[in-house]
C-alpha cells in the first residue's frame, strides 16, 4: 500500500453522521488556533482533536499531548465511525491514538510538509475530507522533486502508507462553495493516525 484513494467512502448520510460526531466533539474541544514554533506566525487553520493524544503546535514547538492547550481537558474519544473506518482501511490491529481535525475556511492553506512527529510510521495516517473540494498536492520524501496535485473532495477518504507516509504534502487551496455540507462552507479534514510504537 501507497496511496489508496476511496471516493465518496462516505456517501452524503453518512457524511451528515460524521458531522454531527465532529460537531459534538467540537462542543467538548474548541477550536484552538495553532501557531508556528519560534516565530508564532499564526497557522490559516483552527484545529482540535479527538482520541488519547492530540497534535497541537504553539510557539515551543509540534507535539502530541493528551490534554487540550486552551481548557487543560482530555480530548474527546473518536468517534466509532472512525474507528470502524481505521479497523476497515488501516491494515493495522491496533487503534488510531490521534484524530487531528482540521478546520479550513476560504482563504486557509497549508504549506508543504511532512508529518513526522509520531513515533510509529509503520501505521498509515488515514485522511477523511468533508465540505468543500481542497486542492491537495503531494510529492516525495524529498523537498525537491515533482509533486503532483488531486483533489479531494467530501466523503473521501485517502490512505497514505509504506513509502508515502512520509510524502511531503499540503493544501494549495479550498474551492469554495462546492459543497453545501457545512452551513458556513468551508472544509474540515480529519486525519487519524498511530503515535506510539506498535
Ligand atoms: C500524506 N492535513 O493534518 S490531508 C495534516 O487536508 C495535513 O488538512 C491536510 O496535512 C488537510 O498533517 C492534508 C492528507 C494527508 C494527511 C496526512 C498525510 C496526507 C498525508 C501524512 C503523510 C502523507
Ligand atoms: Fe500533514
């Protein structure tokens, strides 16, 4: 496994389901405003999490922690949706640790980067995407190289393994308006992954 793409996994009900989960977890785990290490250049995305530990970044750095870095509570526990859809897609017995979520309004981007914070890169990261279309670019494990760009779209679902779990990646932009899922448009990307060694 590399990459394997799953259009529409999620069909609009069970989309709908999804949101109502990510909603409730968004009531026990506000939005928190990530920022960049050392400079403290905001990040253009909210994000929060769900699961035993939760990526935060702030201006000491990126790290998983099982507390929320704005009310000091535990995350919320993952939705079952998901923890079906990883026992589904992973290929990994163990469960997902982190469920980060990420918020993108019309204007948000993310740079190009790797993730490789976790300490557990044999599990792939398991990508759903929900509201409106993003334009995603992947490349190598190298910051120089071609990339090439997709496009993902609500309900899908993309699995990044073996040698693309540490594929440099980023969203280049949103298109907005092209889905009616979020009542304030905009886009929410969950990503679910393994952080401790299996
Ligand atoms: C490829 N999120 O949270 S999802 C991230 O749409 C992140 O919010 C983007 O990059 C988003 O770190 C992209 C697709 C994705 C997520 C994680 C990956 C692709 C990946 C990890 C390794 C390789
Ligand atoms: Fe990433």
């Amino acid at each position: 496994m590399a990459i394997d793409i799953l259009p529409e996994r999620f069909d609009p009900a069970a989309q709908r389901a999804l949101l109502a989960d990510i909603e409730a977890v968004v009531q026990a785990a506000p939005w928190f405003a990530p920022c960049m290490p050392r400079t403290g250049k905001p990040l253009s995305v909210r994000m929060t999490n769900c699961g035993p530990l939760g990526w935060v970044a702030d201006i000491d750095g990126y790290r998983y922690q099982p507390a929320h870095p704005d009310t000091g509570e535990p995350w919320p526990p993952i939705p079952q949706l998901l923890l079906d859809l990883w026992a589904d897609v992973s290929g990994i017995a163990a469960p997902p640790e982190a469920c980060l979520v990420n918020l993108y309004g019309p204007k948000a981007r993310m740079g190009l980067h790797q993730d490789r914070d976790e300490n557990e890169f044999g599990a792939p990261v398991v990508s759903v995407s929900l509201g409106d279309t993003a334009v995603f670019r992947i490349g190598g494990t190298t910051r120089k190289g071609p990339t090439r760009s997709l496009r993902l779209a609500s309900g899908d679902v993309i699995v990044f393994g073996g040698e693309d779990r540490l594929a440099y990646h980023g969203i280049d932009r949103i298109l907005a308006g092209s889905s009616t899922l979020l009542p304030e448009g905009g886009r929410i990307n969950l990503t679910l992954r393994r952080v401790t060694p299996i």
